[in-house]
C-alpha cells in the first residue's frame, strides 16, 4: 500500500518528467512539424467553431442550446482535443507500429507499469501552445452563455473526469489491437468514436443515444461536464460519468491482461 | 540457490496461416483461413548455473529467439515448467524485471530522435537508480566501452557499431543479474564485433553475472562461451563445454593442400573427406580423421602437385555444418516416430 | 510497345489490389467506415436541428424548411455526399510519401516503370475497388428511400463528373505526397488539407448556406465543385456542367505542374543526398 502511494508520487512523477525532457529533446529536433501541427490545430479549431456558426445563422437553437451555449460545449470539446493531441495521441499509432515490430517486448521488460508507458510514453509538446487559446474560447464562450464565474472553480475537477473517460475508451478500443493483424484499421475506429464525443448527447436519439452514452460512453465525455457548467442542477450525467470512469478501469486492465497473453512478439 | 535457470519439458507452439498468390486466393481468405500448428519449442530441458556464459546457437527459425523471450517473460509456454532466478518469468514480477536486462541486436531500445542520453536518464528513473549510482554505473560503462562522445549525439546518426555499444550500456545500467543478448554482433564489422566481445568478457569477468547469447558467427562463440546450446528444429541438440562439441565428429583436422595447377574435384582420393574446393580447384579444404592424417598427407603429396598444406584443428564453424547436416536427418526421423 | 505498356500497367494494378485488400478489417475500418459514421452523425444532426424548429414552430416536420430545404432533402443530400466522397476521394496512391522517405524511389528510378506510373496505376486500383461500395451504398439508400435514383442521363454524368474529381483529388493527394522530399511528417499537411476541404466543399454543411461573401470567393476555387456541386448533380440539378468541369480540370492541370516541379527538384535533392 505504501508502496503504491511512494509509486504515485514520487516514481511515476518522475519518470514524467524525464518523458517530458525526452518530448522536448525530440520536439526540437523536428522543428518544421512543430510549427505545421500548431497550425494544424488552429485550422481544426476554426473549422469546428465555424461550421457550428454557420449553422447558428440559419436556426436560433440546436436542441436546448443556443449559439453561445453551443460554442460553449465545443470549445469544452477543445479542451479536451487539446489535452488529447498533448498528453495522448502520438502513443495509439506508435502502439500499433510496436506490435507489429515487436518493440513492446521492450516496454514489458521495464519495471514499470505497461499500460502506462505505452499510452504515455510520449509527449506533443507544441500543442501545448495552443491550450491558452482554447481556454481563452471557453471563458469567452461561457460568458456570452451566462456562465458565472465561480463555476469555474468546477474546471479542473470536470476536465480531469472528461480526460479520463475519453482517454480511458480510446485506450480501451486501442488494445483491440492484440487481436488485429493490421492494428492501424482499429486506430481509425478509435477517430470515428473520438468524432462522434465531440457532438452533445441530443444530437442522438433513441438505440444510438443508449449505446453510445452506456456502452461504448463517448457521449458521457463532454457533455456532462459541459450541462453541469451551464446549470448546475443538471448533475445526474455527472454522477453517471463518475461511476463510469472506474469502471473503464477495470475494463482496460482486463483487455490489457488478456491482450499481453495474445502477444506473440514478432519473431527475429 | 545456485541455479539461475532451469526448464523441464518447456514447450511453445505458434498458429500459422499460408496465403497463396492471385486474386482468387485473396477472396478466398476474406472468409476462410487455414491454420497449421507450428511447434517453436518441445521438450526442451536444461539448467544454467548462477554466473555462466552460455551460448544458445542454432539454424535460423531454430527457436532460440523463442527460447530467450520465455525466459524474459515476453511471451508465456505452451507446456512445460521454466523457472528463472526463482520467479516463474510470465508472472513478470516487478522485482524479477529490476534483475533481468535483454539486448536485441535487431531492435533498438533507445529513442531514435533524441540522444542516447535522454534515453538512459529516462532507463535510470524506471529502474529507480539514484544519482550517486547512476554516475558510477556511467562513469564505470563509458570508460569501458569509450563511448563518451557519442551520448549527446542523435542515436540515428550513430553507425551500428556505436548504438549497439549504447545498447549494450543501456541495458547494464540497473547491474543485473543474468544478461540476455539476442545476436548483439549482427551486422557489425569485424573491429566493432571484436570490441563487444571484449567487452563482454570483460564485463562478465568483472561482475559474474549470468549471460546466455544467441549469435550466428562461430567468432562470437569461441571467444565467449564456456558452454554450447545448440537448437535445431525446437529441440536441444546439444547442451556441453564448447571442446566437447569439437570433439564430437572424432578428432579430425581441417587439411589444407595447395596445387599449381587446377585439380579435378571428381579425384578419388579427396571424396571422403568434406572436400571443399576454391572457385579455380586449385585450393582445397580436407576433414581428416586423425589416424589417417599421415597416410593421406603422403598419398597427396606423392600423386598431386602440391605447392602448400597445413594442418589445423577443426573450426567450430566446419564441425557445426557437418554435425547441422548429420543430425537434421536423425532429428527429423526421430520425430517421425514421436508423432506417429 | 503499347501492349507490353498496358501489361506493366494490368500488373502493377493487380499487385494495388492486393495490397489494398491484404488487411480486410483495416480497408473497412480505414475506408469505408468514416464516411458512414460522418453520414450519422450528420443526419443525425440535422435531424434534431429540424425537430427543435418543427417543435418551436409547431410545424409538421415535413413542412419545415431551412434556408430553403427540408429535413428529407438534407438528409439526401448528405446520403449522396457520402457516395461522391467514395467515388472521387480515394486513398489510391498509398503512402507516396513513405516511398519517399523510405528510399523505395530508387527502384523506380531503375525500373522501365516510372514512379507516377506506379502510383496512378494505384490510383486506378484503388477507384475500381471503390465501385462494390457505391453500388452497396445506393441500393441501401434507395430502399431506405433516403436517396431517389435520379435519371440514367444524369446519373452518368454525375459519374463522369466524379472520376473528373478524381483525378484532381488524386493531383492533391500526389501533391502532399511529394513534399516528403521536404518535411519529415506529411500527415500534418494532409489533414490541414483534409480539413479545409470538408468545411469548403460542402461536406459538413451545403455551400448554400455559406454566408454570400464566402460563396463568391469559392466559385473560383476547387473547393465546392467536390461534394456540393456534384451532389446537386445527383439531385437532379444540372446547371453550370461546363463551368465546374472547367474549374476542376483547370485546377488538377495547375496541380500537374506543380506537382512535376517538385517531382524534379525532389529528385535533385533525393539523387544529391544520397537519401
């Protein structure tokens, strides 16, 4: 017990931060794509923003939400695009080319959780350049919503919950790929989920909304936290999305468990 | 407990499928694959004491690399028991993985993009070295392998030769206790082969710890190895002392007869004895049986014209191709009737 | 000399073919699958965004009109979006750029078969394979009544028109692929261009109802002749054929000149370095 407590706060914290010097060492090597992935995700965040505006100049409202209410869920949905593209991203695609050249067989050599180190290993330093603004489109949005700004102090906390539930079913949907024999398919499975977290549950209706919000929960990323930070008494999402997160957990380590004993690293 | 590692009745098999060519082959395995059952490893059993150099040799797709990753812990046995310093490798105990280090000479651990040294600050936080020991282990490692220089350069700018002297360093770091080295010479020039096998002798002088290397060249094997496992078609052919194995076809010599003019290799006189001609059959290579050496060498000189000879002990490499070819038959016939 | 031309051709095609479908689940997953969940999601969309205006208004759904369409037609408009992106955005030319970065050039430099062969031969693999799912795609969209099988005449047209896309989509793709000579990561360009290409050609929301300024400074773009234009085609509305042609052949024939350029100066700095 102990021992797991010294682990959280001490050792993995600090193998973070020599990731962190690693990203930044690579990062700076490559430094054209530095600045094109920035501007990448600027033309994403316009695109995004734009599109829904371009929608609001024809209809008042989508479902219950209006215009600033709207933008005010999407730019919640950068955020977490952000943090996303930062903190997670790179690591799916090189966890399919480690399965396939068998480079994992290093990753479960060290004595250090697995999981962690493939979903973690690597850092996107330079969209972290792109936080301030994406932070910036929340508070904006969120004050033309009518957001008071002592719910804010909600923010870290329900980011932290969206984070993790997206990254906990991206990472879920990844580890199919101990089954496939081409794991790239799967990462473009995993997009069209991430795609569809980024519209709010109503958009769905009926047998979609149910397996979408309860079973594969994408819908249970953004749009709790985004209705709870618009009015508050709409907390019932939010109590769903915490008993959700521990239960991806659990649902990870298993697929993860029973995915190692599928390995059969490839041969010399 | 003196024993490093032992496995009785260890056995791993692999589900393959054949793809043939054409169009209606692909369609064919939309819906439909045929799987075969491949045996990589049987009943193998072996024990390697605390401290040994052993060297698992065999033909390609023998299974040796297999053989390695069980006892890595990297993939789980089919059948059989396998114990390494008293932990059962699948389990992949924390405490198992801080004393096991593994080198592959075909897969890199060190981060491609960024200089070796990030790599190893970051193998010091997993393996939760503190500073004072981290430097000592550095300092201690780069003298050895003269490799100060090269840590703060790009590992992709680095030839072969460097990065697996990196390599080996990276995975020395955390002191353990049994080295695995899957081929760590492979494609490296004949300097740079040499100074990883000073190194390792060196090393494994210094440190006693356990090593099991798999390698293709003879090279590696005669300077490092106190004990051969030879694998041939997932099973143990062979487990002694390196001159036990040499010993094996008798006590034969590699004859050498030089001639000023071409010889026909069709010649009576050579046809018992492995002839190996060079490309102008003015050269050839003998396996002579001890007894017959004098006779033979009088018999040649006496008929052919012969300019040179000598004598030698037989190369490991000549008697590992004569005894590959010898007992590939046998092995094969003897499985036969294993799985009749 | 033509025939044995034909025959490199015929084989290197067969050769795509199999490479394009050694991995069945990822052809699914990677080609076919993102157009159809893009389709939900859409129609999903506009579902809900109509039923809140009928709501609101107290109209029948059916009667309900935005900017001049109703939920019926929305829905096949994005139906038939969906089949020109199968038939006129493919993934033909796999990875040009990793053939690049992998120095796989140099047999093509060697071969009596040159590089743009090789990969329009891909290319042309790629369109024929795309065939099978447009015809699965609107014979579920017709019974499902979403879409309505416009006139034979039309109909090839339409098609016509979209190898035309094609072919310019094909220019692009090639374009993002040459500048591998140039940047280590060509992926960052091609979802730029991704991007950019979804919201300007309709694909998200017609073009229609992009503000006025918008829609003037497209017309002489590629952009809206991709999805929103085409797409009206199958609807039945064939106005301006030459015009679009005209752009889009003007714009792939711009692409072909750049993308020989960089052919040539890439080849300079590939055969200098010693990549």
């Amino acid at each position: 017990m102990l021992k797991a407590i010294k682990n959280i706060f001490i050792l993995y914290p600090s193998i973070y931060r020599q990731l962190f010097n690693c990203a930044l060492s690579k990062a700076t090597t490559f430094r054209t794509s530095f600045v094109l992935i920035i501007i990448m995700d600027l033309i994403f965040y316009a695109s995004t923003i734009l599109s829904v505006d371009v929608i609001f100049q024809h209809v008042p409202e989508i479902g219950p939400w209006n215009r600033s209410e709207f933008q005010f869920f999407l730019s919640f949905m950068l955020i977490l695009d952000n943090l996303h593209m930062t903190f997670l991203s790179e690591n799916f695609w090189s966890f399919s080319l480690d399965l396939k050249s068998g480079a994992l067989d290093y990753t479960i050599l060290r004595p250090v959780s697995p999981i962690f180190l493939t979903f973690f290993k690597s850092i996107r330093i330079c969209t972290l350049f792109n936080t301030p603004l994406v932070f910036g489109l929340l508070f904006y949005f969120g004050h033309k919503a009518g957001v008071q700004p002592h719910s804010y102090i909600w923010l870290p906390f329900l980011i932290i919950m969206g984070f993790l539930t997206l990254a906990l079913i991206e990472i879920g949907i990844s580890l199919f790929m101990f089954w496939s024999v081409e794991g790239n398919g799967i990462n473009f499975l995993r997009m069209q989920f991430q795609n569809i977290s980024r519209w709010p549950d109503f958009i769905f209706d009926g047998l979609a909304r149910k397996i979408l919000f309860f079973a594969i929960p994408v819908l249970m990323v953004g749009t709790p936290p985004a209705r709870f930070l618009l009015n508050k008494s709409d907390y019932i999402p939010m109590v769903f999305q915490a008993v959700a997160v521990p239960l991806l957990l659990f649902g990870v380590k298993f697929l993860w468990d029973k995915g190692l004993l599928r390995y059969e690293s490839a041969s010399s | 407990m003196s024993v490093a590692i032992s496995s009785i009745n260890l056995a791993k098999n692999f589900k393959t499928y054949e793809k043939n060519p054409g169009i209606w082959n692909s369609l064919k395995s939309l819906f439909h694959r045929d799987y075969k059952i491949n045996s990589a490893i049987q009943d193998f059993n072996f024990e390697i004491k605390k401290g040994e150099l052993v060297a698992l040799l065999g033909p390609n797709g023998a299974g040796k690399t297999t053989l390695m990753k069980m006892m890595t812990g990297i993939i789980v046995p089919s059948a059989g028991k396998l114990s390494v310093l008293g932990f059962d490798p699948w389990e992949r105990d924390k405490e198992f993985r801080k004393k096991i280090a593994l080198v592959m000479g075909q897969k890199s651990q060190l981060w491609w993009d960024i200089p070796a040294m990030d790599s190893l600050l970051l193998l010091q936080k997993y393996y939760e070295i503190s500073d004072m020991e981290f430097k000592r282990r550095m300092d201690e490692l780069t003298t050895l392998l003269d490799v100060g220089s090269k840590l703060h350069i790009h590992v992709r700018k680095l030839s072969l030769g460097e990065r697996m002297k990196l390599e080996l360093m990276a995975c020395l770091l955390h002191s353990p206790d049994i080295i695995f080295l899957d081929e760590p010479t492979i494609g490296l020039d004949l300097m740079a082969q040499e100074n990883i096998r000073k190194f390792l002798l060196d090393y494994h002088r210094k440190h006693s710890c356990t090593m099991i290397i798999t390698s293709h060249y003879m090279a590696d094997v005669e300077a490092l190895c106190q004990r051969l496992v030879l694998v041939m078609q997932g099973r143990k052919a062979f487990d002694g002392p390196l001159a036990e194995f040499t010993q094996l076809l008798g006590d034969t010599r590699e004859m050498t007869f030089i001639f000023d003019k071409p010889i026909s290799a069709q010649e009576k006189t050579f046809k018992d004895y492995d002839a190996v001609w060079s490309p102008d059959n003015q050269k050839v290579d003998l396996l002579v049986p001890f007894p017959k050496m004098r006779d033979l060498t009088s018999q040649i000189l006496r008929d052919f014209p012969v300019t040179e000879f000598s004598t030698e002990k037989t190369p490991i490499e000549r008697a590992m191709k004569t005894f590959m070819k010898n007992n590939t038959h046998s092995l094969q016939n003897q499985f036969a009737t294993l799985n009749k | 000399m033509f025939f044995i031309n034909v025959q490199k051709w015929w084989q290197t095609i067969k050769i795509w073919w199999g490479q394009q479908t050694a991995y069945r689940l990822n052809f699914f997953l990677q080609v076919i699958g993102p157009p159809i969940v893009f389709f939900c999601v859409k129609a999903s969309l506009w579902k809900a965004i109509f039923n809140g205006i009928a709501n609101q208004k107290g109209l029948d759904i059916s009667s309900t009109v935005i900017n001049g369409m109703t939920l019926d037609q929305m829905i096949s408009y994005h139906a038939w979006a969906m089949i020109v992106g199968f038939l006129s955005q493919g993934m033909g030319s796999f990875d040009l750029s990793n053939d690049i970065r992998l120095g796989k050039i140099s047999t093509y430099l060697i071969y009596p078969f040159n590089f743009w062969e090789y990969h329009t031969a891909g290319f042309l693999a790629f369109q024929t394979l795309q065939i099978p799912t447009t015809l699965l795609s609107l014979l579920v969209f017709s019974s499902l009544k979403i879409i309505a099988l416009p006139a034979i005449s039309n109909f090839i047209l339409a098609i016509l028109v979209c190898f035309v896309i094609s072919l310019f989509w094909f220019s692009l793709q090639y374009f993002i692929g040459l500048l591998a000579f140039w940047l280590e990561e060509t992926w960052i360009m091609r979802v730029m261009i991704n991007i950019v290409t979804t919201f300007l050609s309709g694909a998200i929301i017609p073009v229609s109802f992009f503000p006025e300024q918008l829609q003037q400074m497209l017309v002489w773009s590629p952009f809206p002749y991709m999805i929103y234009w085409p797409t009206k085609i199958f609807l039945g509305q064939t106005e301006s054929i030459l015009f679009g042609v005209s752009i889009l052949i003007f714009w792939t024939l711009i692409m072909g000149f750049i993308n020989t350029t960089l052919w040539k100066r890439g080849l300079r700095l590939y055969t200098a370095a010693g990549m």
